[in-house]
C-alpha cells in the first residue's frame, strides 16, 4: 500500500502497468519468472486495487479479461497489435520474437502493411485468438486469465512457429527455439497457472454467463 500511495496519492500518478517477466532476450532463464501462485496472487492484488480504490491498473498479462484476451498479430475484434523492431523483422509480439517478414522486404517488393497482416503466421496466430476466445459462446469461452500464445500456451504457438517456418528475429531467439528444456518449462508453466486459475474462470466468469443465459 506504501508503494501504491506514493504514486497515485503523493505523485499523482494516472494509471500503473505491469510487466512481469518473461524469460527471451540476453540470458534468459525461466527461474525469474513469477510462479503460478505468485501470478495469481497479483492477478487478485490487481483487482482489489481497481474495484476498491477504483484506480487504473492494468497487468499485461493478468488484464486479459479486460483487453478481451490476446491482441498480437492484429488480433482482437476491434484492432491488435504487432511487433516491427529496428531491424524491420515483423513479429506477432515484442514477447513473441518470431518471424516470417521483414517490413524492408515486404515494401521493397511492393508489398504494404497488409501482407504482414495477412501472413501465415499472423493469420494462424488470430486463428488460435479465435478458436480459444472470440468465436465461442461467452458461456464457453477459453480462460482469458492465461490469454498469451507464447506464455501460456506455448505448445501451441510453438506449432504454429514450426508449421509457417518463422524465423526468431535474433540470437536469443533462437537460442529459445532450440533449447528444449525452455520449451518444456514454458509449457508446464503454462499448464500449472491454467490449472490453478481455472476455478476464477468458471466462477467469475463463466458460471455468470451460463445464468444468464439460462434466463
């Protein structure tokens, strides 16, 4: 509460955002990441803090409720999101460092936005978004409190990865791609915060959903 006073109440800030770690770039390692109950620990801080003291915070991966899941890739009814870094290689998120343009390319061969837009990855990537959230029945929809492709569903995307054959956009990058215990722990990491957030889900979320809809 120190640290919340301070800035909003003693500084006047406007709004917070979190970022927690996610294990790419310079000697990544899967050890710094929040746990599972750690992440949903914050998920609830976060929420207390918006519904008790009305103020605006936002965590970039406990918010999906909010943004209605995942937006990379341009996904999102509405408008997404996507990655372009200083070398022009386009990827689906900053999170998410893989690749099957580069915008210099893409323009040099009189391409637009449209052709990253419309790229395998990209399409694959919004056509996961898709079938987990945004198609289904509010009643059915896939747990918005683990929305990351990369993150949280890493066996998925990783398939996606391999069947449009994208690059990592740098060394790092494929250093992750090719280290297989990350990929493992990535995705048990997964699995363990969709498990244990899994009854929020169906509580708040779905179980509302059903009622009303029942009549």
């Amino acid at each position: 509460d120190e640290f919340i006073d301070f800035f909003f109440e003693q500084q006047g800030a406007l709004y917070q955002w979190l970022f927690q770690y996610m294990p790419i770039g310079r000697s990544y390692t899967l050890e710094m990441m929040v746990t599972p109950e750690q992440r949903l620990s914050m998920y609830e801080r976060t929420w207390k803090l918006v519904r008790e003291r009305k103020l605006f915070v936002a965590d970039f991966w406990n918010s999906g409720v909010v943004s209605n899941g995942c937006i990379s890739a341009g996904g999102g009814y509405g408008g997404g999101y996507f990655y372009i870094d200083w070398n022009g290689a386009v990827a689906p998120c900053a999170f998410n460092p893989f690749s099957v343009h580069n915008i210099k390319d893409v323009y040099a061969s009189g391409g637009d936005l449209n052709t990253v837009v419309f790229s395998s990855l990209f399409k694959d990537v919004r056509n996961w978004q898709r079938k987990y959230f945004y198609d289904k029945p509010n009643c059915e929809r896939g747990n918005l409190l683990v929305p990351c492709p990369i993150r949280d569903h890493h066996r998925e995307m990783r398939a996606i990865i391999d069947k449009v054959h994208a690059l990592p956009i740098d060394e790092n990058g494929a250093k992750a791609l090719e280290d297989h215990a990350y990929g493992e722990g990535l995705a048990e990491y997964g699995d363990k915060v969709g498990h244990i957030s899994c009854p929020i889900w169906e509580e708040k979320y779905l179980l509302p959903e059903r009622k009303r809809m029942a009549g």
